[in-house]
C-alpha cells in the first residue's frame, strides 16, 4: 500500500472524533483497500460558494463529523479575524444532519461563540430568517437541498457587512469562501481544539416571527383547494402553519411525502424539477379537483407549482413561467427597488421590468448573487428559487413564494381568472417565451471540462441547421459581470443557449430559449434543437 497515503489515512484516523468513520477507514486499511481509500482521500471536500457539498462518507472527501468539525473551526477563526461573536445553525433531516450541527456546536462553543441551535429540523428560509432576526454574524444550515439521499452539506450566511460585501444574511461569495477555505485549511488537528457545551436552543419565537411576517403576504385569503407536496423533506410543518395563520383552506397533503424522510423512497431525486417527482400530487389534484399544486425542495427553499391548464390539462410550470407570473404580479403594484434574475433565466423578466418602469438587474447563476441586490423587490432563478420578501429572508424562499402564489391565484380566481391567463396577458405584450433546460449527469467533473474546452477550442458553426452567429465566454465577460465557467451561443433566430456546469451536483446543464409568436411555434423550435444540441454536448 501507498506509505504516503497509509500515513495520511493513520493521521486522520487518529484524529477523527467519530468512532463509526474511524472504523470504516481501519477496515479499509486491514482489507488494503486501496482504491476505495483513494476516493476517500482526494483531497478536502472542497469548501466554496455552495458552502460545503458531497456523498457522506468517511476521510477528508466525504461529508462527516471531521469534515463539518474541521470546517466549523475555520468558520470560527474567520470570525475571530472580522470581530465576529455570534452564530446560529440549523439543520434539515438528511442523514447526519442532527451529528453535524452538534458537532459545530461544541467547536464553536469551544471557540468562544455566542451559538444558538434551532430546535428540529426547520426550512433553510426559516435559518436565513433567524441570522437577520437575531442579528446573528454567521448563519450556518445542515442541509444538501434537493440532493440525492447520500449527500448532505453545509450553506453558510454572513449576516454584516464583511471583506467589502453588505451581505445582509445572504449566502457567502468570494472572497469570503476563499477566506474561510483558508482558515479550514489551516486546522490541522481537530482533537486539539477545545469543544464547549454552551449553546442556547432557540424556542419557537423565531419560528413564529417568520410565519406571522411570511403569511403577511397573503392578506385576501380565501377558499382555494391547493395540493401539497414536501418532497418528504421538511416543509410540511412550516409551510402548514403560514397558510393557517394566512386564513387559508387547510392544504391537501401529499400523504406519502409529506413527513422527513432522508431515504426519499417515492422519488428517484428529491428534486420537483425531475421527472415523475411531483406525479403523487398531481393525481390528488386530478382526485379532489384542486385548484393548484405547490411543491417544495427537501429543504424548502425552492417552490414548484402545477396547473390545471386548458390546453393540456395539468402540467407543471417551468421555473421561468413561475418567476414571470411573480415578476408581473408585482410590477403591477409599482414597487420601489429592483427586479433580477440570473443569466440562464428567461428575458421575459427585463422585457416586464422595461414595459412597468423598474430597474433590472442580470446577475451570475445562484440565488448568492441576487441577495446582494439591495432593495430587491423581486429576484428569481430559473432553477425555482423566488425571492417574493427579500426584507424578511434575503435568499430564496420556497415557503414565501408559495403563500404568495396562493394570494395571487385566489386574486386572479375573484376576477374569473387564471394563471394560464395571466401568463398570456404577458405573452401578447411580449412573445411567447419557450424556455427549456437539459441536464446531463456525469460521474466525473472533467468530463463537463473536457466539453467545454472542445467547444472553446473548436466552436460550432451551426446547430440543428441554425447558424451560429456568436458565442460569448462566460470566462472572459464583456457585460461587467463576474467571470463564471460556460458559454452563452446565440443562433440566428434569437435563439439562446447556455452551457454550464451546475455548481452543486455533477451535471452539466443547458439552457435554451426561444422567443415566438405562440407557443407551439416554440415547442416545434425547442424540439428541433433538443436532439442536436444534446449530441454536441455529449
């Protein structure tokens, strides 16, 4: 066996304060299991702007106890740099989730810190809600999001302004995630630091501040039938009690996702974008005649919604329909501040901001980047992440967005009205916008390198029978935003594309739009490029 790498193994072995991963790698060690080794010890799991992010497991690559205690350690040795005190954790109900936030606990009370815990596994928007309220310098949650079962993570706020950023309790960007991936590199022995018992577990004041000021956004209940789903992860509590303190009819529950559950067991990803994963609601909606399905993410900061629409019966909208339906419904109220939305969302939102007189602001991919629009009316991101109340959650927040989807539907059902409606009203000012993402999964990050560089290096000229009339690369930006890994390729027609790779699993995703006179016309142009585009990519 490799001497280097038996002795980093031994060392972090020795170090390791979690009996059960010490004793997955001493077995690995006894059986000279090289490979499995290997993959165990790649490197630190790296810290970023997703905070942390990967399968849980033992050894430095893996989400563990050594990984998190490592990793609170740098967090708090950031804080102590900056003068910062304070820090409240929350957690979802993924696999580990409850070990890690103790784990930050005790390192950070060990470190001297102010540490608050929230009581049970809570929405992430509940979390990014606390650090505000409670004037909190460092937010952190134990969550993976919509992630497969054998994930977890770690997402980290900054409440002030720190390293030239007023984050107002937004998710961290660079520096700040170089700061901190400093710090955690610097820890070299997790059993030498102090640990505390000193923290203080929140009561439900904090949870009960957020569902009176979310539920807040919906002040003309009335008697919609909305079916619910949780993805079986953790929103069905929170998301329950907005809309009975909103004065809703009580929500029709999708029974068999409805209570946490880190297994998953009715979906094959946790995610309501993914095909088949909100097909349990939407056979209740079809059993009780409903008006509307809501779907949230495992941690419920993301919204989906289904509608019963007149041409094809009930289907889900697009992240984008969603976001212009928010966008819209706002901008008619002549809001002061600013819209926004990532640059793989549709346009339709610039072409509203236009047509009502609000600024518009384009930012790079990932809710972090939205949050730091100050005076943000209404941001979104295609991948269903709505900001409705950034003054109360300065994130993404899938049980605000669903309470005032609900307000909306019932306003627009007073009037004789639909959503479908609502939506044409915007398609005849503006074009019908078809929007459409593919996602290709990899098992190995080089692979989306490898592609991405191919068409750096060797550029189409035409897709699917289009010209391509340009290709801006998005690591050398000439629209004064951030450099970011993709490509934007325009084809004759107007037609957009994108090409990334996503920034918390391992996929590469693209994005298309086409911009038509009706929606079919768009359907044909999509379905034309599809195949093409996702032979290019592969």
């Amino acid at each position: 066996m490799n001497p280097t790498l038996r002795a980093e193994v031994q060392a972090w072995i020795a170090d390791d304060p979690d009996p059960k991963t010490a004793a997955q790698l001493q077995s690995l060690m006894d059986a000279e299991d090289e490979s499995t080794l290997g993959k165990y010890f790649n490197g630190f799991l790296q810290f970023g702007t997703a905070g942390l992010r990967g399968p849980i497991g033992p050894g430095p690559s893996c989400m563990n106890r050594a990984v998190v205690g490592r990793t609170a350690a740098g967090i708090a040795s950031y804080m102590k740099k900056r003068g910062m005190t304070k820090v409240v954790v929350g957690r979802d109900a993924r696999y580990g989730s409850e070990d890690y936030t103790i784990e930050t606990a005790e390192i950070m009370s060990g470190a001297g810190m102010d540490v608050y815990v929230l009581p049970r596994p809570l929405p992430t928007p509940v979390l990014a809600f606390a650090t505000a309220h409670l004037g909190c310098d460092i937010g952190i949650m134990v969550t993976a999001s919509h992630n497969p079962p054998q994930d977890n993570g770690y997402k980290v706020y900054v409440g002030p302004v720190a390293d030239g950023i007023n984050y107002a309790s937004s998710q961290i960007i660079s520096p700040t995630d170089g700061f901190i991936a400093t710090d955690i590199d610097a820890v070299t022995s997790l059993k030498s630091l102090p640990r505390g018992s000193k923290w203080t577990e929140l009561t439900e004041e904090v949870i009960t501040e957020y569902v009176k000021r979310t539920s807040a956004l919906a002040p003309r209940p009335g008697d919609l039938k909305i079916v619910y789903t949780a993805m079986h992860g953790v929103g069905t509590e929170t998301i329950q009690r907005v809309f009975n303190h909103a004065g809703f009819a009580t929500l029709i529950l999708v029974d068999e996702q409805c209570t946490p559950d880190p297994d998953f067991p009715t979906v094959a990803f946790p995610n309501p974008e993914e095909p088949g994963a909100i097909d349990l609601a939407l056979k209740k909606a079809r059993d009780f005649g409903a008006d509307l399905v809501i779907a949230n993410d495992p941690d419920a900061d993301r919204c989906a919604a289904a509608i019963n629409d007149p041409q094809v019966g009930w289907r889900m909208l697009r992240g984008d329909e969603l976001g212009i339906v928010f966008g819209e419904w706002i901008a008619r109220s002549k809001p002061k501040g600013s819209f926004a939305n990532s640059i793989v969302s549709s346009s339709a939102l610039r072409k509203i901001s236009s047509h009502y007189g609000i600024d518009f602001q384009e930012v790079l991919t990932g809710f972090k980047w939205i949050a730091k629009i100050e005076d943000l009316a209404f941001g979104y991101e295609e991948a269903i992440g709505y900001a409705v109340d950034s003054d109360n959650v300065n994130d993404k927040d899938g049980i605000s967005a669903a309470i005032f989807l609900a307000q909306i539907a019932m306003d627009l059902k007073r009037d004789g009205l639909t959503i479908s409606d609502l939506l044409n009203q915007v398609w005849e000012r503006h074009g019908f916008h078809g929007t459409e993402q593919i996602s290709i999964r990899v098992t190995d990050m080089s692979a989306i390198t490898n592609v991405l560089t191919g068409l750096r290096a060797n550029p189409p000229r035409e897709i699917a029978g289009r010209a391509v009339e340009s290709i801006d690369d998005l690591a050398a930006p000439n629209d004064g935003l951030p450099p970011t890994d993709g490509l934007r390729i325009w084809l004759a027609g107007g037609i957009r594309i994108i090409v990334r790779p996503s920034g918390t699993e391992a996929k590469m995703k693209c994005y298309i739009e086409v911009v038509t006179a009706t929606s079919d016309e768009s359907q044909k142009l999509l379905d034309e490029i599809r195949q093409p585009l996702k032979e290019l990519l592969s």
